[in-house]
C-alpha cells in the first residue's frame, strides 16, 4: 500500500512520500524562500492520496523537481523515485494527460 502514479513506476509508502516531500521543502529553502509561486508547490501541497496534475502543472515542476533532486546523492532512493517521477510528468504532458495520483 502507498501511493503511485499513472505514466511512470514511481511509488512510496504514504509515510514515504510525506518525508520526500519535506526533503524537497528544505531543498528549496536552502537558497530561497519558498514563494507560493514556486513550481515544487503544486507537489508539495499535493494531496497524498489522490487527485491529478494537469499538464501544465507538470511542464513545470518537472525540471524543478530535477533541480532540485540533482544535489543528493546518485543512489538516494528518494533521488532514484523523483527522477522516475519527473519522466511521467513529462510523458503525461507529452501526451496532454494530467498525472494522476493512485
């Protein structure tokens, strides 16, 4: 049990993704604040659980995502899952599909 995505392999426990998640906030903060208008947001304040990311929120947090992943470690788990993650995001705007969250 734990969260999934269409277009990709990417999965986490709920407890997983919520700790991911708080890595991506200390990330982004390391250089900035965290606008409301910064790309990660729409992941960030994502429900765990269910829902979708349109297309266009996906163009947009996955480079961020990967910007932001790119300082850990090679073999981080978390890394290894956001990468995934960020090539679904692509595929499903590829093919002007939101992402849903399974």
């Amino acid at each position: 049990m734990g969260l999934s995505f269409t277009h990709c392999d990417a999965h986490w426990s709920y407890g997983g993704f919520h700790n991911f998640r708080e890595r991506l906030v200390a990330e982004s903060l390391r250089c900035d604040p965290l606008p409301h208008d910064e790309p990660i947001f729409g992941l960030i304040a994502h429900s765990d659980c269910d829902g979708e990311l349109t297309p266009e929120q996906c163009l947009t947090i996955a480079p961020r995502l990967r910007e932001l992943v790119a300082r850990w470690p090679a073999d981080d788990w978390d890394r290894q899952r956001a990468e995934e993650l960020a090539t679904g995001m692509e595929t499903a705007a590829a093919c002007n599909e939101s992402l849903r969250f399974i």
